[in-house]
C-alpha cells in the first residue's frame, strides 16, 4: 500500500477486514468484561483505521512501519479508554487517540531542539488532552486543556506548536479539479500594497453569498468545525453541506 508494498509492519493489507459500528460495539462491550478473543478481534478490524490515519505521517522521513505499529498503540489505548455508555462512534474518539500516540512518537524523535521546559509542558499539554478526550469522548478546546494544567491558553498553543512537524512550502492545502494550492500561496507579504486591495475583494465576493453559505463558511472555517457537525446544525446531510461548501468556494474564488 504505501511505497508499492502490500506487506507493512508483517499484515497483509489487502486482506484487511472492516467492522461495522454494531459489530464494534458488542466487541467493546466484550472487552469491558475482559473478553481477551474480543479485544485481538477488534484491534485486527481497526487496522484500516490505523493505516488512513498514518497515511498523512507518511514522507516526512519516518518509516512506514514504525508509524504503523505507533498508530496501532493508539488504537489500543483507544480500546481501552472508550465508553461504550456514551452515544459516541468509535472512530470519533479512535483517530484523535491514534493521531496523538504518532505524533508524540515523531515529536520524541524530532532532530529539532526544543527547551525542556517548553517540552514538559506540551507533554503535560498533551496528557490532558488524551484524558479529556477519553472523559468527553471528543477532543478538547484549548481553553479546557488550559484550565485542567493552570496555565494560560497562549502557552498551551505555544508549546503544542512547538512538537508540530515542520510542513513544507510546497505541500498542497487544497486541490479543485487539478488547481492545487500550496501553503507557500498561503505566505503573505506585509509589504506587498495589493493585499488590502485583495481583502476588499474578499470581502465583497462574501458579502453577496446567501446566508446558508455565508453560515457554513462560518462553522467551517471560523469554528473549525466538520462537515458532520456542521450538517447535524443546520439540519442538512453531509453531503449537502459537502456540495454547499464546494460550490460556495468555488463562487468566491469566480468573484475574486
């Protein structure tokens, strides 16, 4: 699957198995009750899971491998932490799991000097974050993981930026029918006199959406929020919003 290899970490990828959401839930349930056969079960049902989250770890000079077997640490702390008496998919709180236990690898293995200080406290940051996931069932704000280790909100992004792998100029942030931006289109210049010319434009081509657009805009880019959340909201499907969303972009992008 990845670098024209089927094999990753010894399992055979094409012949992956995937789980219902029923079929995941009366296995979690199993393995509360220390149903040992249940939990192998549901971890060999996860791994596809594991393989679409690492997929965006891989090329940053990792091993594909590693990151497999890290990620799947992950999925097992996942296992371990879900409550099955919340109405919550498993996937939900399974990737944030997984994406944090990678993470934390790359960070440890990060040729970048960070201070010691700094690093406790992403550390600490970190840990929060994994125990309010696991209490909420979804991933924390900023403000909650401030509150919980007694710091201010700006030192906790600080320090969580601090651990982030370095992204490339050239990696591409949106791609619409083979017109791929990059985050070096993203680089601004403050001594450039067209960018107040090109914030008017904005402004104005938003101005003339309708209100639905201007909203899911709004939930999406300004509250970060998912597709999912955004059409559970507004009382649409995802797909809506999905179509919504692109048509809406690509209107802005005509006016501009």
């Amino acid at each position: 699957m990845y670098y024209n290899k089927v094999d990753i970490s010894g399992v055979d990828t094409s012949k992956l198995t995937v789980l219902k959401e029923s079929e995941k839930m009366e296995l979690l349930k199993l393995c509360k009750q220390g149903d040992k056969r249940a939990r192998q079960k549901l971890i060999n049902g996860n791994l596809r899971l594991v393989l679409s989250v690492i997929q965006k770890f891989i090329g940053r000079g990792e091993n594909a491998d590693d990151l497999f077997q890290v990620g799947c640490i992950g999925l097992m702390k996942a296992i371990d932490n879900f409550n099955t008496d919340l109405d919550v998919r498993f996937s939900t709180y399974a990737v944030p799991m997984i994406c944090g236990e990678v993470r934390r690898y790359m960070r440890d293995n990060n040729p970048i000097r960070v201070s010691r200080s700094l690093r406790d406290l992403a550390y600490k940051a970190m840990q929060a974050k994994e125990q309010l996931t696991a209490e909420k069932q979804k991933e924390p704000t900023v403000k909650e993981i401030s509150d919980m280790i007694g710091v201010k909100q700006s030192d906790v992004v600080l320090a969580l930026e601090s651990i982030t792998d370095p992204i490339s100029l050239y990696e591409p942030v949106y791609s619409d029918a083979g017109d791929t931006l990059y985050v070096l289109d993203q680089v601004g210049d403050k001594n450039d006199d067209t960018n107040w010319l090109d914030e008017i434009s904005l402004k104005e081509a938003i101005n003339m959406l309708q209100p639905r657009e201007k909203n899911i805009l709004y939930l999406r880019f300004f509250l970060g929020k998912t597709q999912v959340e955004v059409a559970n909201e507004i009382g649409i499907s995802q797909a809506q919003v999905s179509r919504l969303e692109k048509n809406t972009l690509c209107k802005i992008k005509g006016q501009i």
